[in-house]
C-alpha cells in the first residue's frame, strides 16, 4: 500500500515538474530559516550561563533623547563601569 502512495507521489512530482520545484523550494527556505532562528534563540538563550550566579546578572542600557526620538544604546558612560 505504502509503495503505491510512492508511486502515485513519484508521477504527481513528474507530471507537475514547475510546481514541485516551487513547493520542494518553499519547503527547504521554511525549514532553513526556522533552523536559523532555532539556531539564533538558542545561542541568545546560553548568554552567560557559564557564570555561578548568572540569575542576578543585568544589562545596563541608556536611552538618548536626540530631536523628539528616543535610541536606546547598551554602551554607557565610563562612571557606570566602575560603579557597577
């Protein structure tokens, strides 16, 4: 039964070759970027976890008000440094 299905799937592949193309594509490019983002949480997620006490570790940002708009940088002022 199984090696029917494979069969029937074989010529629906030959038989439509453009539109196999395009959905064997979209399938690769889905996959692919949902590895990457997997990928990409996982290494965000490991941040400084090697550290004893990792829970009470914090970043420190700044916002700048610059002509009505707010940017947000994670680099501050000296001072900060050596306080924290």
């Amino acid at each position: 039964m199984f090696k029917n299905y494979l069969k029937i799937a074989w010529r629906n592949l030959l038989k439509n070759k453009l539109f196999s193309l395009i959905n064997i594509l979209g399938l690769a490019l889905g996959m692919a970027c949902s590895l990457l983002i997997m990928l990409w949480v996982q290494d965000e997620m490991k941040m400084d976890r090697f550290h004893k006490n990792d829970a009470r570790i914090f970043s420190v940002m700044e916002n700048q008000h610059y002509s009505g708009a707010i940017n947000t940088y994670s680099s501050t002022p000296g001072i900060w440094r050596k306080i924290l």
